[in-house]
C-alpha cells in the first residue's frame, strides 16, 4: 500500500501534456497563401450527420458570403468538418474551429470537392467578426484545442494573435507582400 501511495504521489510530480492537436502555426500571410478563397460573412446554418460508412460525425456548415477577401467563392460556401453531434452522440476533433448559427466569421477556405471547402490551418483559419457600438470591427480568434509549433524546429510555440485584433489591421497582415 505504501508503495502505491508512492507512485501516485511521484506521478503527480510529472509533467502532463494537454490534449489537443498539434499544427504549425501560420501568419495571416502563410493563411492566406495556402487559401483558394477568403471570406467575411455570417452562418446561416449548421448540421451534424453520420458518414455513410456510420463510423464517423461530420458537421456541414454554410455561411452566407458577405465580403469576398479573395478567390470567387459564389454567395453563399458550405463547409465540411469532421465531429459534431447526433442525438446524444459527439464526436469533437481537438483544434477544429466551431461554428454557431447567426456568427459572424472570416474564414481562409481550401475546396475539399467542387462544392465544398474546409478551413485551412484548422482552427486558425477561423475567426470570429465581433463589433462593439463606435468602435471598427474586430478579429477574435479561438484555438481551443490547438498546439502549435515552429515549422521549423518542431518546438511549441504561442500563437501570434492571443486576443482580438482590428479585422483591418488582420487584412494588412493577410495582404502582406510575403502573401502574393
């Protein structure tokens, strides 16, 4: 017995890794590099269902096209993301970005097929369009579940942008001359 007390004790002492994806973090510019299209504009709806295998839950969302940033994307995109919930079943896949009815959102778009997209950079791609009475728009990101790490050494790193930032400043950044 004092030996197990032991062991939990010294396990208490190492290090734990939060659960979560990990992915390279990207710029704005790198975002918007890697993306076909780049659009403002608000979900209209969004609906979890099975894959036809019945093994899987994918979330289809669409999103009303309010201002186009780049590409030629139509009025309106549909997204295609892996987890959500049927029933009282979910599936939540770490660092996917979320999405909820009526939310305003400026997403960097890759086609996934000829009438769907899926977000690039995961849940980096996905910023939630926010704007406070006499003030400009603002960009808020939401990394829940993400870690990101250097491209090149592999190492974790924080994220460029920890909280809301001008969506005009945010659009300086995505055109920036590294972007073209």
């Amino acid at each position: 017995m004092r030996s197990l007390a032991l062991v939990v004790a010294l396990t208490g002492l190492l290090p734990t890794v939060a659960a979560g994806t990990t992915a390279e973090r990207l710029s704005p510019a790198e975002l918007a590099t890697r993306s076909r299209a780049i659009v403002e504009g608000t979900v209209v709806s969004r609906q979890s269902q099975w894959a036809p295998d019945g093994k899987r839950i994918y979330t289809r969302v669409r999103i009303r096209v309010d201002a186009v940033w780049k590409g030629a994307p139509g009025e309106e995109v549909e997204l295609v993301l892996p987890g959500g919930t049927v029933g009282e079943l979910a599936q939540l896949v770490q660092g996917m970005p979320q999405f909820s009815e009526a939310e305003r959102v400026l997403v960097f778009l890759e086609p996934t097929s000829a009438a769907a997209y899926r977000v690039v950079g995961l849940a980096q791609g996905k910023f939630r369009v926010v704007e406070v009475a006499g003030q400009e728009k603002l960009a808020v990101p939401d990394l829940q579940g993400l870690l990101l790490v250097d491209p090149e050494s592999r190492a974790p790193v924080e994220p460029l942008f920890a909280g809301p930032l001008p969506l005009e400043k945010l659009r300086e950044l995505v055109f920036a001359p590294e972007s073209r």
